[in-house]
C-alpha cells in the first residue's frame, strides 16, 4: 500500500517548483503566505497516516452508503444518519480517487484544512495578529485535528458555521447586498449535513434579534433624549418584538416615522433571511408546543401513510416564509430561495429516486413519503423524539472534562477573557458581574434533590451567565463570541445525546474568542510611566513636547523583543518538559528557562510598562501551552494504541479496535496468498454488532450468523465470533488455527459514571479528584482500565499463518485444579439448571445454593435434596430483572448480586432496575428498594447485625440498609483514597464481621472493621478490566484470607491475612474460563460460577488452600 509520505514525494516530484518565484511572492504577500503555510501544515497533519486507524462504528455506515452511491445503488434518507451530503460527498472522493480507507477520510481532512484559511476574513474584527492566531489555534486544535481524519459530519459543519460568521458579520459592517445570497446556500449546506444546524440557526437568530433590538433603540436615542427607564422601555418592546417590526417594516411607515425608525437594521435584513429560509425546517418543532396537544406525525410507520399535520405545517410554514421574504426583498428572497431548495431538494430526493416524483399527483411526494419528507420535517422530528432517550447517557458535566483536556489553551485565554470583559469599566458592570458569577456558581453546585429549581439548575446556570453577557457593557463583536460560545455549550450541554465528536462545536467559538482576547492584548498601547506623569500638565514650548514624544511610547523594537524572548524561553522550556518531564535530571534546564522568561516579564514591566510585562506573559504562556496542545493533538489523532491495550482517548467511543484492522489485513492476505481473492468466505457473528466488517469487507461475500442454529462453517472460511458463542464453533476446531482473540469495539473506560453534576463541580472545586485527573491529563492514566477481548477470529489450517502480534501476557500464573477434585453443576441453556452466564452465588443455613442466572433473568435455587427451583424473568414488575439491552445499547445483562440472611430471606441486586429485591425461603416477593438512589449495583451482603451492605457499583460506594429497607449509613464516594471506590463490585462479610470490598477498578480489595472503618487493602493488580462480563466476587474466610476471582484473566486467586497473593488457580479447560461468582460453605466447600462455559463449579477449599506445583 502506498504512504501518505510516498504520495507527496511523488507529487511534487513530477513538478518543477520555482522556487525563487515563490519566495518573491511570499514577501510581497507575506500574510497571505503565513495563511497558506498554516493552511498546508493543517492538510499534512489531516493527511498524514489518515487510513491507519481502524474503522469507527459511524463512520463504516457513512463509508457503505456513500460507496452505494458511487456503485450506482442508490441512497434512501433517513433522519438517525444525519443529512445526505457527505454520503454525495464521500462517492465523489471515491470518484475522483478510488475507493479506499484513505479517500473515504479525504473529504473531512479538507475541509479541516479550509477551515484554518477561513480568520482571514474576520481581519476587521480580529486584527491581523487575532486572524493568524484564530489560525493557528484552529489548526492545532486536537479535537478539530483529531475529527478532521473521521468520516463524520462534524469537521463539516465547523466550516459552515464559521462562513456563516463571516457573512454575518461582513454583511453588518459592509451591507453588501451579495452576502445576503451566501446565508440561504451557508443555511442549505448545514440542513443537509447534520442537525446541529437547527442549534446553531437558533444561536444566531437570537443574537441577531438583540442586535436589531439595540440598533432600534440607538434610531430612537439619537432622535430625541431618552431617560433610563424609557431606554428600558424601549428594549422591552423591541427584544421580543424587533423581528415583528422588521417583518412588517414596509407596511409600518407612519408609525415608523412617528418614533423616528427611519432605516431597518442591518441585523433585521440577516434575521429575515434566515428565519424565513429555516422556518418551515422548523415545522415539526409544532408537535412540542403546550396546549396545542396537535400530536406527533409518525412518517415511520410500516407502510408510511400520508400524515396531514406535516403536510400542513410545512405548506404553512412556507408559505408564511414566502410572503414575508418576497414582501421584504422580492428579488433577492427569490434568488435565494432557488439556492437553498434546488440542491436541498435534489440531496434529500436522491436527485428525484426517492419521493421527488413531484409531477405525479398520486406519487410518493404528495403522499407525504421519501426524502423531501424525511428531510424537512423527519430531520427535526427524529432528534426532538430522542430527546429522553439521552443517546450515550452522559452527565451534564460531560464537555466540563472533555473541553479542559483537550482546548486548555483557547479555554485558558477565553476564560480569562471574559473576566477582563466582564469586570473591566464601570462599578455598575463589576457589580452585575460579581453577582452573576455568584449566582452560577451557585446554581451550578445545587443538588438536583433540591425543591422546584434543583432539577434545572444547569440551566439555569446558563441562561444567568447568556444574560449577563448581553447585559454588559463591551464591543458587539467581543459580546457575540462570548454569547456564541457560551450558548453553544447550553445548547449540546441539555441536548440528550452527549457525545465527544460534539465538543468541536464550542471549539470553534472557543478559538475564535481566545484570539479576539490575545489581540487585544497585544493590540493594546503601550505607554511609559514618564508619559503618563507629564499628561498630567500642559507642556511648555517645543522642546517639552518633543521629549514627551520621546518618552510616550517604547520603539517597535523595544516592544517587539521582549515579545520573542519571552516566546522562545517559554516554547524551549515547554519542549524540554515535554521531552524529559519536569522531574528527570536534565529538567534543571527548562526550570532555568522559565526562570528567565519570567525575568523577562519582570523587566518588561520595570523598563517599558506593567501592559506590556502582560503582553510578554500572554505570548509566554501561549508559546508554552501551544506545545502541550501540539501533543494532545497528535497523541490523538495518532497513537492508535496497543492492539490489545484499551482507549486513552476520551474522545474515543464507538472505535473499531487497532485489532480490527489487523484481521482485516490477515483477511485480505489470505485472500491474495489463497488464490481465492473475492471468494474467500467469511462467517460472522450476528449476535453481536458487526460494523465495521461490512464496510471492510464490502467487496467481499460474508455471511452473518446468528449461531442460534445448527452451525458448519464452509470449508476454508474465516469465522469471527463472540466469546459467548464460543462453544458452536468448537466442533470444527480440528479445521482451523488457534484463534486469535480481540476486541471488537473501543469505548472509552469511563471512570467517572455514577458521579453527579453537583458532586462532580465540587470536587472540581475542592480538588478532591485532583490526582485522578492530574494522571489523565498528562498521562492519560484510566483509573483500572484494561482490556479484554470479545472475539475470536479462526483463520482455516494450511499454509497461511496470520501475523497478528502476540498478545500482552496475562498478568501472574494459574495452575489448573485438579479436574478430580471438581464438580460441575449445570450446563449452558434456558431450562431448569442450565444457566447463561451465571454471576454471583450464596448458600442458606440448610446447604442450599442460589445461582444468579444472569442472562435468563432469574435467579435459580438447588436444594440440597437435588431439587431446581426458579424465580424471576426479564421485567421490571415484582419478581422480574431488568435487561438494558436498547437500540442504543446492543448488550444483553440482566441480575449480578445476591445474599441470604439467617432467616433464609434472599436479596437480589437487580443490577439494571437499580433496586434490592427481597423474597422470602419460599421464593415470594417481599419488598424492593432503592429505584432512583442506586445506579448499577453489583453486590448485596449482610453483615453481623442482620443488615444489609449494598455495592452501589455505579454511584461507587456502598450502602447500608435495615432489612426493611431503610437507610443506615452510606460509605465513600468516587476516588481512589482509603474508603473510597470506584466500581465496586463484590461485598463479603467475614465470620468477625469486617468488611471486604472488591474495589475493582481501583484494582484493590478494601478491608473495613464492621462499624466500616477502613483497616487496610490489598492490592489486585490484574482487576480493572472494562468488559461488562468481568466485575470480580469475594469470599472472606474465617483465618483471615480472601479468596477472589479474576474474570478477564480466568482465575481465582487465594490471599493471606497480610494481603499477599498465595496461590492463583484457573479452572481446567481447552477454551477457557471466566471465574465470577465464589461463596464458600459451612463444610469447606466452594462455588465458583463460569460466566463464559455456564456452569457451577464445585470443589472442596482444600484445594484452592493447597500450594500450586512450581513451574517447570
């Protein structure tokens, strides 16, 4: 395969480059050169090595149906994939370029790269230096770097976006009617590509209102004077009514010249347009207006049928449109209107294939079916229903961590920006200032239990600090990027889908308004102390005001070079701590050069002016925090990560693992080394999600199997097949290779679940999750992240071997049990005693045993007469346990923990109702608890009082209740301190009543007194793993040691009363095991349960205490 490398050399190769012309034309046109240059620095970045990571989820679906476009197969609409273009988009890569891993990434990589060009036209609001930063920042941007190399619409809208600023505000200081004809085709290009443009329209519309509202007022002060309370009136009347004036300003002339509004301004000609353009787009937002009570129009019904309200809207909405824009500009709304339905039509209809049948009056247009439809009013529609369902169940805090990781360096000058903003002038501003920073901070830390407003307070939050925004005093443009971002972030922060590829949307506002802050910075006039001394009186005679010319300002050389060394020394000192960390014996060297950048600082401020010491520090610091963003960027978008590693990335979610594309290559190499090319077979798994294998293999015949079947793979196929079906393929194994075992899909490990908003900005506040955070973010540290794997991969036996690196050792050793000494109750299946993926155990008095049948939703009794008894299914009733599977999360669970108390009651963690159930002996419910206070939990247990310790695993902590249900005490919070958790999985009380946690993540076993004091911990460094089926049980013996599974590494380990681990055990298998559930029995026997084989193990404690033979 050809490189990225290989590719530009042979390009410029075959062109003869003047250079000395270049040059020339470089000086002359020096800025718009530095542009290029950031420009082709952006696109080598974007292209470089742009095939090499693995497919995401999203993007093989985009990759697919743009293919099936480019092989003539036709594309059909539909809202959940967002807009048509970059499906068009994608097939004219592939057109012009072939269709690879590479040029299905090509069209986000330059758009990526256009968007650096696009400052340059904000010059008159950035200042030349702001525009070249602006840039800069946008290239360097890891998140906009990092999506620019993704099939996603995201890196695309940026684009759109940032042009539609620049019409904006191009149109607002020039008034040039050809900018009015570039918002319909900005608005249509955003419509068709992804529905964050109704965010973003709304964000504009808004500000463009209050704009028109002040322009208004401003007609009305400067033809008659006004009292402060009249001027109150006023922007009363115009904020909600300003578009209404503008709307009918043709047909108010008499009482437009009554009150003096003799022109319409500016901002009213903009908010005509867009409005009129995006409000039939807004038609299904009517469905979730109060008291109408109109419905919902579901076009998805199987057969769709005509639906009169979205007909109706849409006609309205349009209609209403179309008078008011031909009554305010005939000429120009119907130009417009052309550029924005023409090509809006033909994408959504897929150039008339799909409902554009218009001219048939019986046809699937004027039935309210195809494209057309599903465009303008499903696009909307779609979004708004999902709403509640909170795509990727975030917390609300989400971009509260994703921003500071990643646009720390815009997020530090915006930041401080806007305090200078907000606190600089008079005392009145200071003051509405203060007291709105103290009202979001309070907002922002009440409990959501908090009566009336806690359950809106982030909102509330928001709308204070939008408010005080417009409210002070600054310049528009300053005003409208404050007010950008910050409503940017409201917008995506109470959407319902949270997602990481979201955050460029306040990245680029972000950026934008860091370089408005460092060039006012350095825009500022520098003035000596002398000179301000000599303003004060008047001069006398020439020559005194010649040496106050002298003395007024420093030369631009003086001003200039403290600037450079001040950039240098910080940019040098950045590079050493980042090459050999600030710890390392050479670090003496970069301590020594911020020392000296420091100095320099110092000196600006006593020889020139403390402004200028300010100015010398902000370039300082963006030098030096340039160089940390460089790193973050490229520790993105190109440390794939070790093939059997997990993601350090929290922009990772939904990935293809590196493994993925690994097999994918094996594939193709058999096929070539084969013979077989096209033909070779491939067989894969169904029960699970299979994208991207449809994009990889797209030329290729594959079968998907559900293996819920009698199953025989076709000679010299490939299989690739979950861990769970593990067992329908082992009939064949004689046929095929050892497999090759890897992870499907990489989510990020995300430690932080279960904490709260306001629990999250208090520890934020208090540093109390200071050191976890500090690893992160310069080590990218994931607090007891591991990875393991869920599929195997069976390549056919013959000559072809697969050259896949080995993967990692497991962590320690395992000798097997003596298979003598084993019992095994139970086999995989439905029926009485047969289990799937059986969890946690417990034993009664009497000897009996309780399985949680996991997968089959129920929990199982054995008696020790040898009688099968059951309880539960899937359900959320009395008696049933919850199953999270959804169409946004593809995964099968169900119950986790259970435990007996001496009466015989049973409690079952009913992990994802997120409740205790309580049965009595017989099996009959008594009571349940906890629905809204738990979030996952895994364990229950009693203690030596009788009452019960619940493992709430996802609020990580652990709580006690009376066997009634009520509440005692609750223990720990998220953290890794002594008594705190994170993912606690297993709960056991020792025969003296302490405690013993399985603090899995944490990678330790926390030991607690029985008033729950913590004693000490003992530390399991092969815990941690992020697969849902591995969360580790414990057994407190009564000597003092602890036995405990390990799931991912299939073993059950053995530690003394000191915490050292004494023996590590696996179960004897050819296909291995995943050890979950252990409780040990009055008369030395122990269970373990098998999550991976379904069975019970029993076997005497004796031999889990006896010493493993040594190693040979």
């Amino acid at each position: 395969m050809t490189t990225t490398a290989e590719r530009l050399r042979s390009y410029w190769g075959e062109r003869q480059i003047d250079r000395e012309r270049l040059v020339t034309l470089a000086v002359r046109h020096w800025e718009v050169a530095l542009y290029a240059a950031l420009i082709g620095l952006a696109l080598g970045l974007r292209l470089w090595g742009l095939a090499e990571r693995a497919i995401h989820h999203d993007e093989s679906l985009h990759m697919l149906y743009g293919w099936d476009i480019f092989k003539g197969k036709g594309y059909d609409h539909v809202p959940f994939m967002h807009g048509p273009f970059k499906y068009f988009g994608t097939a004219l890569m592939f057109r012009l370029f072939g269709d690879t891993d590479f040029t299905a990434r090509l069209l986000p990589a330059l758009f990526g790269s256009a968007l650096v060009g696009l400052p340059f036209f904000l010059r008159s609001y950035l200042g030349r230096a702001g525009a070249l930063i602006a840039a800069a920042l946008l290239a360097f941007s890891p998140t906009l770097f990092y999506l620019s190399r993704f099939n996603r619409d995201d890196i695309l809208i940026t684009a759109y976006t940032l042009a539609m600023v620049i019409v904006i505000w191009r149109y607002l200081k020039e008034q040039q009617e050809r900018y009015l004809y570039l918002v319909p085709v900005l608005l249509m290009l955003g419509f068709v590509t992804m529905e964050v443009t109704f965010i973003t329209t709304a964000i504009f519309l808004v500000y463009l209102e209050f704009q028109l509202a002040t322009d208004l007022v401003d007609q009305l002060r400067a033809s008659r004077p006004l009292a402060w309370w009249q001027v109150a009136l006023a922007y009363v009347v115009f904020l909600p009514g300003g578009w209404l004036i503008a709307i009918l300003w043709p047909l108010l002339k008499a009482q437009r010249e009554r009150w003096s509004l003799t022109t319409l301004p500016p901002a009213g000609h903009l908010a005509i347009v867009i409005a009129t353009f995006a409000l039939p787009l807004f038609a299904a937002g009517i469905q979730k207006i109060p008291l109408l009570s109109l419905g919902d129009a579901d076009i998805y019904e199987d057969p769709p049928g005509p639906e009169p309200l979205m007909q109706v809207s849409v006609l309205m909405f349009f209609l209403v449109s179309a008078y008011i824009g031909l009554l305010w500009n005939r000429r120009v709304w119907a130009i417009g209107a052309v550029m924005f339905y023409v090509p809006y039509f033909l994408l959504y209809t897929t150039f008339f294939t799909n409902g554009g049948d218009v001219w048939n009056p019986n046809g699937q247009f004027w039935s309210g079916e195809g494209g057309f439809w599903t465009g303008i009013w499903g696009s909307l529609d779609y979004w708004l229903s999902q709403q509640l369902v909170r795509r990727g169940s975030q917390p609300d805090y989400y971009y509260l961590m994703t921003l500071p990781v990643y646009e720390f360096l815009p997020l530090v000058f915006a930041l401080g920006g806007a305090l200078f903003y907000a606190f600089r002038g008079k005392l009145e501003q200071k003051l509405l200032s203060a007291a709105a920073l103290l009202l979001v901070f309070m907002f922002s830390v009440m409990p959501e239990s908090f009566p009336v407003l806690g359950q809106y307070h982030i909102q509330v939050s928001f709308l204070i600090a939008i408010g005080a925004v417009l409210l002070l005093s600054m310049d528009a443009f300053t005003k409208f990027l404050l007010f950008w971002t910050l409503s940017m972030l409201f917008g995506i922060t109470v959407a319902g889908e949270k997602m990481p590829w979201l955050t460029v949307h306040v990245a680029l506002p972000l950026a934008i308004l860091a370089a408005k802050v460092l060039d006012d910075v350095l825009s500022a006039v520098v003035v000596r102390p002398a000179a301000v001394a000599a303003e004060s009186r008047p001069a006398q005679g020439r020559r005194e005001r010649e040496q106050r010319e002298e003395v007024k300002g420093p030369s631009t050389l003086e001003r200039v070079l403290p600037l450079v060394y001040g950039a240098v020394l910080a940019l040098a000192a950045a590079v050493l701590f980042q090459a050999f960390g600030p710890a390392s014996g050479i670090s003496i060297m970069p301590w020594l050069l911020s020392i000296v950048a420091l100095g320099v600082v110092l000196w600006a401020g006593t020889m020139v002016s403390w402004r200028a010491a300010g100015q010398v520090a902000a370039v300082a610091l963006f030098a030096a925090l340039l160089v940390f963003t460089v790193r973050a960027g490229m520790m993105a978008a190109y440390d794939q990560g070790e093939p059997d590693g997990y993601p350090q990335e929290i922009l990772i979610y939904a990935q293809g693992s590196p493994k993925v594309g690994l097999i994918n290559d094996e594939i193709d190499r058999l096929a070539r080394e084969s013979g077989l090319g096209r033909d070779l077979k491939i067989i894969i798994d169904n029960s699970v999600n299979v994208w991207p294998w449809p994009w990889y293999l797209r030329d290729r015949p594959y079968e998907l199997n559900n293996f819920d079947t009698d199953f025989s793979p076709p000679p010299g196929s490939v299989v690739l097949i979950s861990n769970a079906n593990q067992a329908k393929i082992q009939p064949f194994l004689d046929q095929y290779q050892d497999p090759i075992p890897y992870t499907h899909m990489w989510w990020f490990p995300e430690f932080y679940r279960g904490l709260e908003t306001d629990d999250f900005l208090k520890d934020f506040f208090s540093g109390g999750l200071l050191s976890t955070w500090r690893g992160y973010f310069i080590d990218r540290i994931v607090p007891g992240a591991t990875s393991t794997p869920d599929m195997l991969a069976y390549f056919p036996k013959g000559g072809f071997v697969p050259v896949i690196p080995p993967p990692p050792q497991v962590p320690g050793t395992a000798e097997a049990l003596p298979e003598e000494s084993l019992t095994v109750i139970g086999s995989a299946g439905s029926e009485a005693g047969q289990f799937s993926q059986p969890a946690d155990l417990a034993l009664d008095a009497q000897g009996n045993l309780y399985v949680v049948d996991t997968l089959n939703h129920r929990i199982q009794k054995f008696t020790s007469d040898g009688e099968v008894l059951t309880l539960g299914k899937a359900g959320t009733g009395e008696g049933q346990f919850a199953n999270p599977r959804s169409a946004e999360y593809e995964v099968d669970d169900g119950p986790w923990g259970i435990a007996v108390d001496a009466e015989g009651n049973i409690y079952v963690a009913d992990t994802w109702n997120h409740r205790i159930q309580k049965f009595s002996p017989d099996l009959e419910f008594i009571l349940e608890w906890g629905a809204g206070d738990f979030f996952g939990p895994r364990d229950v247990a009693i203690d030596s009082e009788g009452n019960v310790l619940v493992a709430d695993t996802g609020n990580k902590r652990v709580v006690k209740y009376t066997p009634e249900g009520q509440l005692i005490q609750v223990y720990g919070k998220a953290g890794d301190d002594a008594g705190d958790f994170i993912e606690p999985s297993g709960i056991s009380v020792a025969p003296n009543g302490h405690i013993y946690v399985a603090d899995f993540w944490n990678q330790r076993i926390q030991h607690f007194d029985a008033t729950f004091e913590y004693i000490d911990e003992i530390s399991v460094p092969s815990w941690g793993s992020q697969g849902i089926t591995d969360r580790a049980y414990i057994a407190a013996l009564p000597d003092g040691r602890v036995l405990a599974t390990d799931p991912a590494n299939g073993r059950i380990l053995v530690f003394n009363p000191a915490g050292d681990e004494e023996a590590a055990w696996r179960l004897p298998s050819d296909t291995g095991t995943r050890p979950v559930g252990i409780t040990v029995g009055a008369l030395g026997a122990v269970y373990v349960s098998d999550g991976l084989t379904s069975q019970v193990v029993r076997l005497p404690l004796t031999a889990l205490l006896a010493t493993p033979a040594p190693a040979p």
